[in-house]
C-alpha cells in the first residue's frame, strides 16, 4: 500500500473548496457553530457510507482478475485527470453560502448524513482514488477502509477548520474570489499530476 504518496494527494485534495465545505459554512453561518459542527459529523458518516460500500464492491471486483484490476486502475486515472481539467477550465469554484434557515444541530446532523451519503460525485471519487494506492498482495478490505477513513478524517478536519473560520472566510468578497481561484489552480493541477503519474506508473500483471 503506497501510504507515503497517498497522503500527500489525500491532503492536498482535503484543502479544496467544494459542495461539502459550502454546506457546513451555510450551516454555520445561519445556526452558528453548534450547528456547523453537527453538519461536519453527518457529512463524516455519509462519507463512510460510501467507504464502506466502495470497499466491498472494488474488493469483490479486485479479486475476480489481475486484469480487472489494473482496468479500474487506469480508468480511475483518467477520471481524475478528467475532474482536473474540469476545474482548471472552470472560470471559479463555486463555495457560495446559500441561505439555510436554522433548525438545530439535530436536523443539521441528519441532513449532513442524507447529503453525503446520496452525493454520486463522492462515490466516483472512492471509486477513482482508493484503488490507485493499494496492493493485491494485501488484504484489501483492510486497505480501502483505512485509506478511506483517512479521506474521511482529512475531509472532517477541514470542514471543522472551516466552522471556526467561517465568518472570517466569508468576510471579503475580494479576498475569497482570490482564494477560489488559486485554489482552483492548486486542485486541478493536483488532480491531473496525480492522475498522469499513477496512469504511467508500472501496474500489477
């Protein structure tokens, strides 16, 4: 299992702007920080739905033929080169606030898990990423879940960075349209890099 380079990929992704971090941002700003903090665990447990059941069904697939295996590997490699060049030709990263009327940490909680667990976008992304740093040699059970959790966590910790900093974030117009487009640069390139280098990488026969 390559942990070393999937750490560094998993982190720079964690720090991308996107539909998760606007969702806990618009819950902490329309219920304050009680409230962002109980969409950031849903959004956590929806997360692992989706670690949970990409494990068992690309374990199942994995197993079946070595050939199987370095297919989805090359396809997930297309795919986030793909996302790459969506992005980079993408004119802003959409981390808009709407407005979200409060109704409690409780609803806020549930609503994360029913966002998460139904966002196809997450699903293709485990589907995509968790492949490309395990190894057939190895349970690979064991290894999606744990790679999986660590996107989790990763995910979790930024979006709970994001709760305390929300009203500072959104503070200046000026300054989040900057920060949008840098990070725009710095996910896309990301994602092409990763994507490029693991398509060229040598594969399991």
């Amino acid at each position: 299992m390559s942990l070393i380079p999937f750490l560094l990929a998993a982190g720079l992704l964690a720090i991308t702007p996107g539909p998760g971090l606007a969702y806990v941002v618009a819950r902490t700003v329309s219920g304050g920080r009680a409230e962002g903090l109980a969409s950031c665990l849903g959004t956590s447990l929806g997360g692992l739905v989706h670690v949970l059941a990409s494990s068992l069904g690309l374990s199942l697939i994995i197993a079946e033929s070595a050939m199987a295996f370095n297919l989805l590997k090359y396809i997930g490699a297309a795919y986030l080169v793909y996302l790459g060049v969506r992005i980079l030709r993408s004119k802003e990263t959409q981390v808009t606030v709407s407005s979200i009327p409060s109704q409690g940490s409780r609803r806020a909680l549930i609503e994360g898990v029913v966002v998460e667990t139904l966002n196809v976008k997450t699903a293709l992304f485990f589907l995509a990423f968790l492949p490309q740093f395990v190894s057939r040699e190895e349970p690979l059970v064991a290894q999606f879940v744990l790679l999986g959790c660590v996107c989790v966590a990763l995910n979790t910790l930024v979006d709970i960075f994001a709760v305390f900093a929300a009203h500072r974030l959104m503070k200046s117009d000026i300054a989040r349209t900057a920060r949008a487009k840098l990070m725009n640069r710095l996910s896309g390139g990301t994602m092409i890099g990763i994507g490029a280098f693991l398509a060229l990488a040598r594969r399991e026969i």
